[in-house]
C-alpha cells in the first residue's frame, strides 16, 4: 500500500457524500483562517457533483468569496453543453453562492476565444495557473484537488496509456483521442496535481475496485493513471463497500 494513502470507508455513496462534504468544509475554512484564502480543484462524474449540490445546501462557514476555483479537466465542447464540467458545477453549487466571477478559473470552450484550437486553449489555462501562482511556481499550491476515476483507473482526462499520462513537464495539455466521449479534452497533469497539498478520491461502485486497489497498492501510473496523483499533505481515498471490495 502507498505510504501516504489514507483510505476512508463510507457506508454507500450518500455517506461517501457526506464526508467528503464535513471535510471540504474543515479543509477550506481552515485554509482561509490561516492564509486569508483557499484554493480548490473541482472535478465532474456523479459524486463530484452530488458534493457540489450538497455544498449548496450547507457549507459551513466558507467564505466563498475567498475562494479560487479550478477544474482538473474539461470536455473541449461548446459553452453550453451539458456535458461541460464547469457548467455542472455552475448549476449544483456556483450559482447559489458568493463566488468572485474572477476567481473562478474556467478552461475554454470549442466556440470560446481560441475557438476549436484546443492546444492554445490548453495554453491558455496553463498561463492561468502560472499567474496565479507566484513564488517561480507554474501551478498555484491547490488546499485540495479532487478526483473522480474510471473503472480502468483514469483521473482527470489521464487515460492508461496515453501521452497525456506520460507528460512530466507541462502542467495542461490538450487530449484529442480521448477513449471515452468526447475526445477531445483539457486536462491539468500529473505535475500539476502534484502541487496539491490533499488529493481527494471520490469513488463508489463495485466496476472501480480493481482501480482502487491498484491506485491504494501504489500501481504503475502509466497502467492505473489513479497510482500516480498524491498530495503534498494528504492522499485520501473515500470508498464505499463496493470500490473498496478488493483492498486488503
């Protein structure tokens, strides 16, 4: 198992909600108590965006204000599909609270500013993250960035396999034969996840097993792209039964 693994047992997806919730919460207001802001990376699938919605409900004492938002990956289609990350996430959580407009950090869309050349879109929000960083950075320090994962063990749009997984030095790339639809996608990349201080796994269902047992034993990245995204802080994998079913 990888050292720095911290495995979370959920009894089934809505207490796997819950918790990730309790703890986003403790996360950022933490975060802005100490350094006056938090800094967060969102990610789509069922549960990313079930924790949004429940977020909406009750977050605590969050000033959302204070927060800068980020997204570890986008579907490169137009603004208003709803297949769109961010506009899932507009929809569960970013419009119903205070967010700045110019702390949420959207990559482009297909009929965006840089229309379809999705490798000057991926450019862009590299250069988004480089600004915003500060210190000789490329990627601001995340306080947590989140992930859901496929049955083959994808994060982000980081495929088993692909060019996009291999990449050691830019931190966005664009992907353009992406196995699962659509194709073409902006991902932030391993290098950029590793400026995350916690890296949170959201998993549930009994089809992500074998990946979380290969992510938690410290699998090939190349194989199991999930083995290779850690926290400087904290890698903390939320499970219920079923995605938990193969671990020791």
């Amino acid at each position: 198992m990888n050292a720095d693994a911290q495995v979370i047992h959920c009894a089934d997806k809505s207490a796997l909600v819950e918790s990730v919730a309790a703890r986003f919460i403790a996360t950022v207001t933490s975060a802005q108590a100490a350094r006056g802001s938090a800094s967060v990376v969102l990610t789509g699938g069922s549960n990313g965006i079930a924790l949004l919605e429940a977020l909406a409900k009750d977050s605590g004492d969050i000033d959302w204000s204070a927060v800068d938002i980020y997204w570890g990956d986008e579907r490169f289609v137009t603004a208003d599909d709803p297949e769109r990350n961010a506009g899932q996430a507009y929809d569960a959580l970013l419009n119903h609270v205070p967010v700045q407009p110019d702390r949420v950090f959207v990559m482009a869309a297909s009929d965006g500013e840089f229309g379809d050349d999705i490798e000057a879109a991926a450019a862009a929000y590299a250069a988004t993250l480089s600004s915003k960083a500060g210190d000789g950075h490329l990627v601001p320090e995340f306080d947590v960035h989140l992930v859901g994962m496929g049955g083959e063990g994808h994060i982000n749009s980081l495929f088993p396999h692909s060019a996009a997984t291999a990449e050691a030095d830019a931190t966005v790339v664009a992907v353009t034969d992406s196995p699962k639809p659509p194709p073409q996608r902006i991902t932030l990349t391993f290098p950029a996840v590793a400026r995350a201080r916690e890296v949170w796994f959201l998993v549930s269902g009994a089809e992500k097993a074998e990946a979380v047992a290969a992510g938690v034993g410290g699998a090939d990245p190349l194989d199991w792209p999930c083995a290779g995204a850690h926290g400087t802080d904290a890698t903390v994998w939320f499970v219920d039964p079923d995605a938990a079913s193969r671990l020791p």
